[in-house]
C-alpha cells in the first residue's frame, strides 16, 4: 500500500457444502425411491386389512407376508449379481414398469385372497430387485463427500415412505375411497417413479456395459457360488457378522409387526385395522426423531452400543404393548393415577392412548438398530460386491423371519398377540445380551481388523 502499512489477509468464509438433494441425478433417485416405496407400504396395508377382513384369522395374515418374503429370499440370491454387473438405470424402470402392472392385477383381484397372494409373490420379486439397485447406485450418482450425507437421505427415505405408506396414505384412503383408489393411486405413483428412473443417465458403470440388461446362463449359473462366497466374506470378519445378526433381527421384527399389528388391533383395542393411522402414527414420528438424533448417539456410543441401547428399548416396548389390558386396568381403578376421565381421553380409549404412548419410543428405538447395522456391512464389504453385499443381508434376514412368521400368526390366533409379543421381547433382549458380551470382548483383546481387500465409505 502507498502508506507502507502492513497488508491484511482477510480469510474469506467457508465455502457452504452444497445440500445432496441439489445433485439431479440423487434427487431424481431419490424421488423414485420415495415415491415407489410409499406406493409399495400403501399396498402391503391395504393387502393385510383386505386379507384380515376377508378371512378374520392372522394366519392367512402370515401367509400374505410370507408372500412377500420368500421370493425375496430365493431371487435375492441373484439380484446381487445382477446389480453389480447390469444397466442399474434400466433395471429401476423396468422394476417400477412391472410393479405398476402388479397394481392393476391387484385391483382386478382385491375380492380374492388367493388371487392376491399369487400376485403378492412376484409384486415382492420386483421390489427385491428394485431395493437392492436403488441401495447400490447411490455412490454412482454422488461425490465421495457427500455420502454420507446422502446414506441419511436415503435412510430417510425408508422411514418416510413407511410413515406415508401404511400410516398415511393406506389408512387415509381406504375408508374414503376403498382398495380401488389405493390401487390407482400406486399405479400413478409406480408411473412417475419410472419417469424418474428414465430422466437418469447411463451410469459409468452401467455405460461400460452398454446398458445390458439380459443375463447370460453363465451369470445365472455362477450367481449361487459368487452369494456363497460373499457370505464367506461376511463371515470371516466378526465385527460384520454381528451386523448381519443385528439387521436380520430388525428386519425380522418389522415382519412381524406387519403380520401382528391387525390383529392387535381388532382383539386388543377392539378397533377397526384400517384406523391406524391414529393409534400407530408415533411409530413414524419416533422412527424419524430417532434417525435425526442417530449421528449424535452413534458419535459418543459406537455402532454397536447404539444397536444395544436399540434392541432393549425394543424389548420393553414390546413388552409394554403386551402389557396394555393390565395396565390399563390399573389405571381405570386408581384415582390418583388415573388421567381418564371415565374411561376416555380426548375421545379414545385407555388402550388406545396406551399404545400409542409407547409406540413413539418404539419407533424411536428401532431406527438406532438397522442403520447402524446397515452402516457397518456398507464399511466392512468391498466396493465390487456391494451388490452381493446388500442383497445377502436382505435374503439372510428375510430367512430368519420365516418361520417366526409361520409360527406368530398361528400362535396369535391360538394363545393370543400378548404372549407373542412377550416372545418377540424376549428375542430382542438376547441378541443385545450377545452384543454386551461380544462389546466386552472385544474391549479387551482389541477389535478385528476389516478384512483383506475391504474399504470405507
């Protein structure tokens, strides 16, 4: 300067990291998983009250949900190599294009359990195909900085489309407009999931091999032994082990929720399956608070304590839900413990306003179980079978499940919910007791290395 005055450097501000949902490509993505999986919860709601009221027994219930999780077991098996080696692009519209198409059967068929049942089974085939290639192409369509940022979008997502799906949307409009409007309104939605999915460019990946889409018999044949060896993997580092256990037991948990939850609903509440949008709504609302609240009880916790602390929460809640009719009865004949006037507040009922006060926490304390679980596999796997990856925790957890889905539907209509949901508790409480011990193990001798060839996000 003229003055001879010392210059100062003024350190200009941080440059603001730009939100992930200014990416096009992961908001297009993004929407069409949203979208599409809303679709798909709306449907799975409407099919169990339409089963539940066309049959008044769970294990037509459990035979539904069973329709859907078998056949992602058996193809599970080869969506992994088909994700990892084909168009990703294209294999999202053509799963979104087959699940509209689904929609309209399942219009035409919405007075037949049977006929629903059949088509549920390649209605969950298409999904299977469609979650594990939505999972993948995250990282394809976004920097390496903002994955993180873009995993808690995509988890999310799940939850939300959860909430809008069988809380929202499918309980909404099933009393209003009946099965047909749901079914219309899902095919309108798979309709502009697809659009989504086209509006995509050919991935890097996907370019290389010029967007192919038909599989050769060689890939068929070597799918079986490439899932074995991807289990291998998993298998031979303990710390991924664990969380495989940790994401089949939530997994398995929502399943049969799913089969338990009308049932409750007509023997325990004596309330209509289709209302429960009032009563199950803080599910929802606790699942979400819990995935906002996740990075700071995972950063002063760890992943694994955290999913401790999930499944125990887990375990209580369940217990307290089954616990309804005695502590409601408490209640009622206690006058100082007593908030009901009579036997009704804001116009519902003690066991209404019970289940819905630990069902807040229970949505809450699931989220701190599958995403960390999900979070330590995505670490631990190597970037090329990723696919693999996800897929195998998919079929692994919807195979834990089946038999507890045969069982719980046939033991609910026998013994009642409450002492299966006394089983559930008591599942949960045993894995978070295997965890404590694993944890203290591991405290002392140190934790495993990530195995040879493994990578972070």
């Amino acid at each position: 300067m003229p003055d001879g005055s010392p210059v100062t450097l003024r350190r200009l501000p941080a440059a603001k990291p730009r939100p992930v949902l200014a990416n096009r490509n992961f908001l297009l993505l993004w929407l069409a998983q949203l979208i599409s999986q809303s679709a798909q919860n709306a449907i799975l709601f409407t099919l169990l009250v339409l089963v539940t009221s066309l049959t008044h027994r769970s294990t037509y219930t459990s035979i539904l949900v069973l329709a859907f999780v078998i056949p992602s077991v058996l193809f599970g098996v080869f969506s992994g190599v088909v994700v990892d080696l084909w168009s990703k692009r294209l294999l999202l519209v053509y799963t979104n294009a087959a699940r509209l198409l689904l929609a309209v059967l399942f219009l035409i068929s919405r007075d037949n359990v049977t006929g629903l049942i059949l088509i549920s089974i390649f209605f969950s085939t298409a999904s299977q195909f469609f979650g594990t290639t939505d999972a993948v192409t995250v990282p394809f369509v976004v920097d390496r900085s903002d994955l993180i940022a873009a995993n808690s979008m995509f988890s999310l997502a799940v939850t939300g489309s959860q909430l809008l799906g069988m809380i929202f949307l499918g309980p909404i409009l099933l009393p209003t407009v009946g099965s047909v409007g749901v079914f219309v309104l899902a095919a309108v939605m798979f309709a502009a999931s697809v659009v989504c999915a086209w509006l995509l460019p050919p991935l890097e990946a996907d370019a290389a091999h010029g967007e192919r889409t038909l599989p050769t018999w060689r890939e068929i044949r070597e799918a079986g032994g490439d899932y074995v060896h991807t289990l291998r993997t998993l298998r031979d580092d303990a710390i991924a082990t664990l969380a495989l256990v940790h994401y089949a037991t939530g997994s398995a948990l929502v399943l049969l929720f799913a089969v338990l939850v009308p049932r409750y609903m007509q023997a325990i509440l004596k309330v209509a399956p289709d209302k429960a949008v009032t009563i199950f709504a803080p599910v929802g609302v606790g699942a979400i608070i819990g995935l906002r609240a996740l990075p700071f009880i995972v950063a002063r916790l760890g992943k694994n304590r955290t999913v401790i602390l999930g499944l125990s929460g887990l375990a209580l809640c369940l217990i307290a839900l089954g616990l309804i009719e005695p502590l409601a009865i408490l209640l009622k004949h206690t006058e100082s413990l007593n908030p009901f006037e009579g036997s009704r507040a804001g116009g519902l009922s003690i066991l209404v306003v019970l289940t819905m006060a630990f069902a807040g926490p229970l949505g809450f304390t699931y989220a701190l179980v599958n995403a960390p679980a999900q979070t330590v596999l995505h670490e631990r796997a190597p970037i090329e079978m990723r696919g693999r990856v996800f897929a195998a925790q998919v079929v692994l957890a919807n195979a834990v499940g089946i038999l507890p889905l045969i069982v719980a539907g046939s033991v609910a209509d026998i013994f009642g919910v409450s002492p299966v949901l006394f089983a559930i508790a008591v599942g949960m409480a045993s894995v978070a007791g295997a965890s404590v011990y694993f944890e203290a193990k591991w405290s002392r001798e140190g934790r495993p290395p990530p195995p040879p060839g493994a990578t972070t996000l």
